[in-house]
C-alpha cells in the first residue's frame, strides 16, 4: 500500500477480468515491530467483494397517490426502492395535464430505502380539475448504470377539504368531548365531520 498521506494509505486490487469474489485483509507493521491486523481474526476472517457485470434493474415500489385537494398541493411523492448492488439515485418526472411541459425533481433517501420528495411546484401553478401525470425513476450504482421506471400514474386536484373536530373516537355520554357541556351525550359533545367542495 502507498502512503498517500499522514496515515492514509491505498492500494489498487488487481482483478482478473472475470467475474469473481474477492477477499482481503488488511495488516501494518509499525516502527516497533508491532502488528496491526484488520479485520480481526485475519486471515482466517476477511473483508469481501463481488466483481460483476450487473444487470438487474432496481426494484421500485410504490402506491399512488390519490387526488389531492389543491389547498394540500404540493404533495409527497413517497417508495422504497432497492437494488441487488446499491441504489445510485431516484427521481420523479412529471406534468401538468397530457400536453404539459415535463418536469423532474429528486426524490431524498429519508432512511433505509424509502425515498420521498415534493413536487417541484407551488399552490399558484395548479387548478381544479387538471390532472397530474407522473413516474417514477431510479438508477443503480453499476457501471451499467441499469435504470428503471413505474407505470405512469395520475391523479387530479379537487376543490374539496375535509375537517374533523375532535378525534373521531369520544363516546356519546364522555365528559372529554371537543364541545361538552353539562349534558353528556348532547350533540354537542361528539366530533363534527365535514367534506364538499370549499371554492
């Protein structure tokens, strides 16, 4: 290994042009004779590495998203994605109605393999009634560079909000209600719902 610098050190493992396995260990003598060996155990216990040509695609999964009232917008564009070697990147293309212009945005590795990102829009550039159309992309850390992609999905901004006052689960007669009285049970002590259209 070449001293690169301070205590770094590097070396090259020289392949043999196939596809194969490798396994190494690390191990230092310093200015006293003193043996370092890395990892533990060595040579018995080793490092290990597969050299391949990949060509498997990374796996995307993801559920689509429902229509979204324009006050929600932008929304999350959330999945897990995955791949036998090591996931490079992901991102989403979209537009705005079929004839759009299309769009891109990354998509975070928030942790593990789920990846989410919002669209790359604000609240002013959507209307009621236009439809959203998206994918999803991801590529590998191969030399290949294998990509793929989901199905083209869709879904459209509405004009409509729901609420809920309370949390949906007092029972008639609680004193805990969101707008009790001295009557429990009164209909003023269980949550109030509402949905429509709010222009």
């Amino acid at each position: 290994m070449t001293n690169t610098s301070g205590n770094n050190w590097t070396a090259s493992i020289p392949g043999n042009g196939s596809p194969a396995t490798y396994k190494y260990y690390m191990k230092t003598i310093d200015t006293m004779n003193r043996i370092g060996i890395l990892p533990g155990g060595a040579p018995a216990n080793y490092f290990s590495f597969t050299a391949s040509t990949d060509i498997e695609k990374p796996v995307i999964t993801h559920t689509a998203i429902g229509n979204t009232p324009k006050v929600a917008w932008p929304a999350t564009v959330t999945c897990t994605v995955t791949d036998n070697i090591g996931v490079d990147s992901s991102w989403v293309t979209w537009k705005k109605n079929y004839s759009g212009i299309t769009k891109r945005f990354k998509l975070i590795n928030t942790s593990g393999t789920t990846y989410a990102g919002a669209f790359n829009s604000v609240q002013a550039d959507v209307n009621y009634g236009d439809t959203i159309y998206y994918r999803i992309v991801a590529q590998d850390i191969s030399s290949n560079h294998n990509r793929d992609s989901t199905a083209l999905y869709n879904f459209a901004i509405i004009a409509q909000s729901n609420c809920c006052i309370g949390n949906g689960t007092i029972a008639m007669g609680s004193a805990s209600g969101p707008f009790n009285t001295y009557w429990y049970g009164k209909q003023n002590s269980v949550p109030l719902y509402c949905s429509g259209n709010f222009i």
